[in-house]
C-alpha cells in the first residue's frame, strides 16, 4: 500500500536527513555544498524543504554522505 504524503512534507523530511547526516560528518553547510557541486543557498533551501531536489542532485549528496541514494529516501521515510 502506497503510502500518501505531501509533497512539502517530503521535502521537509529529506532536508532534515540531509542536514543531520552532514553535520554528524562535521561538514558546514557552505563546504557540504561545495563538495556536492551546489551553491550554498541551495542546499540551505534543500535542506529547510524549500526546494524540490532533483534526483541528480540526491545521487550528488548521497555519494558525499557515502550512502546509496535509497537509503537517503527510506532514512526520510520516502
């Protein structure tokens, strides 16, 4: 059964993974962005849940967090 969830909600849950994962590894948000090739005020909006991240972007930041992509979803409960 699929499981129905806003699209804002989602965002919101992925950016906090995103923002606790980085800061568990110690990364400012302004060096995080630039490893994963992305502006600083975008991955601050990423990670408020203010942007709609594209999937290669999710690849990006996966790869630096050093986890498979899927396991950045299903840690958001996506």
């Amino acid at each position: 059964m699929a499981m129905n969830i806003s699209d804002k909600k989602a965002q919101k849950q992925l950016g906090k993974v995103i923002r606790d994962k980085r800061k568990a590894l110690g990364y400012s948000q302004e060096a995080f962005a630039s490893e994963c090739g992305v502006h600083r005020t975008y991955m601050g909006a990423v990670e408020r849940g203010e942007r709609n991240i594209s999937i290669m972007n999710i690849i990006r930041i996966s790869n630096r967090l050093d986890i498979l992509p899927s396991q950045l979803l299903s840690d958001s409960d996506l």
